[in-house]
C-alpha cells in the first residue's frame, strides 16, 4: 500500500520527547517552546542574538538556549553536533526560524547577499538540518521533524515574492518528505502560519494572536495530524487554487499598491 501523504499519526510522547526549535527566542518559536514545555518535555531554543535568548530563558526558566545562525551551513552542522552531545535524547526538530522581505525584485539593486540570507534561512537551513539529524532520529523510539511554512505557500503575496516562494518550496519538500520517511520512526509535520502578531518582516500588530495560534497548532499537533493551518491559513490549504488565484490578486490591489512592477519599454 502507498504512504499517505496527509497521515494521522500515533500522538507523540511529549513528556518524554526532547526539542530543538530554531528560532526559538521569539514569536511562534517561543510560544511553541512554551507548549512543549508545558506538556513535560525538555526544550531547547536557538536564535542569533544571545540577548534575546536570555530573555525568553528569563520568561520560562526550564528553556536551554544555544546562540547559532542557521544561515550558515557551518553553524548548522555545529549545532547538531552540539544538541546531540548534550541532549543525546533529542527527537523533535522544530524549523522555525525565518526572515521575510517586503521588497519585490523589481525594486532597485542591492547586495545579492541580502536576498541571499532569505532564501538560506528559508529553505537550505531546514532542509540541512533535517539531512544532519536524521541519523540520530532514526536511532530514537519516535521523533518528529516540524516545518513551519506559511498560508503564503498557498496565496503568493507581492509585497514579498521571495519568501512566498521560499515557503511554497518548504511545503512542497515537507509534502514529499513524508513518503522518504514513511515506513520510519520519523513524523514529518508542517504547520503554516496565516499573519501573526510577531516580528517577522518587522515588528507589526496585525494578525492573529500568537498565543492563540501556537495553542490551537499545537493541540492538532499533539493530535497526530501532519498539516496543520489556522482561520486564513487554514482555509488556504483547503482551497482550490483558483479560489487563491483570486485573493492573491486581490491582495496584490488591496496591499501593494504603488510598490514597483516590471514594465516593457516597447
């Protein structure tokens, strides 16, 4: 028989499981963290800024933090060394971190490497680390890799192209993923976000409460399911691409007006 490719696992043991979450010092990344920590396991957040990390470990005291930029292939390759020598139990990887870009390609140019670091933190640092850790979740009772894409993999957003793309590539992978590790030891989990109140692409108080989001995906989560939205992103997953056709340009009329297109100079 085939492997599903939207399964209903067997719920994890979270009280025994041990979590590694990248990006983990703010936003989604620390409202999960406090989900696990809440149903008994032992988490482990990552980020770039060790002032930020501190915070969040002042917040929930139970947390490990380890400073490391998942940008960079030799931080990423050092960190699972790292993780698997002091929490040799760890079985959950949460691919959390993540930048976004309001500016479309169109606009004026700048150093590749900028555009880069998006593309890098987006795709390449989940798709190493699950490459690195896999040998060690394979070695586990159960374990889980948990990507968080986006309800833009599913409605692209013109005010930003790249990261649009980025998560419609993390979708996409996580989707194909679940046959590799079908008749494994390993969950492969995607949660996409709709807006959230965070600081991705600048701090902003729109979207829906990061709180509330990190509970209702975490109970689907600790549920079993494989694909996990909420409200608009949750709506999103579920429709028919016309239907998205149709609200991506609307999106495209309602918000990004003024912000510059390609134009022919025949």
């Amino acid at each position: 028989m085939a492997p599903e490719i939207m399964p209903m696992y067997s719920p994890l043991d979270l009280k025994s499981a041990t979590v590694l979450i990248t990006g983990g010092s703010s936003g989604i990344g620390q409202g999960l963290a406090a989900e696990f920590l809440q149903a008994g396991s032992t988490v482990i957040i990552t980020g770039r800024r060790e002032s930020a990390l501190k915070d969040a470990q002042h917040k929930h005291s139970k947390l490990f933090t380890y400073v490391n930029d998942v940008s960079k292939a030799e931080d990423r390759e050092e960190l699972s060394r790292w993780v698997v020598k002091h929490h040799p139990q760890v079985n959950v990887l949460v691919n959390n971190a993540g930048i976004q870009r309001k500016e479309p390609l169109s606009k004026e140019p700048e150093d590749w490497s900028i555009r880069q670091s998006e593309i890098a933190i987006n795709i390449e640092a989940p798709v190493h680390l699950m490459q690195l850790l896999t040998p060690h979740f394979l070695q586990q009772k159960e374990a889980a890799f948990i990507n968080i894409s986006s309800g833009l993999a599913f409605i692209p957003c013109a005010f930003a192209p790249v990261y649009s793309g980025t998560k419609a590539f993390l979708h996409h992978f996580t989707m194909g993923s679940r046959f590799h590790y079908a008749k494994t030891n390993i969950r492969i989990v995607e949660i996409a976000p709709p807006a959230v109140k965070s600081n991705l692409g600048g701090s902003h108080d729109y979207g829906e409460e990061c709180d509330e989001f990190c509970d209702h995906v975490f109970k689907r989560f600790a549920a079993g399911e494989a694909e996990i939205g909420f409200n608009f992103s949750e709506k999103a997953r579920l429709a028919p691409r016309a239907d998205n056709e149709k609200i991506s340009v609307g999106m495209w009329e309602n918000m990004a007006k003024g912000m510059p297109v390609f134009e022919s100079e025949a």
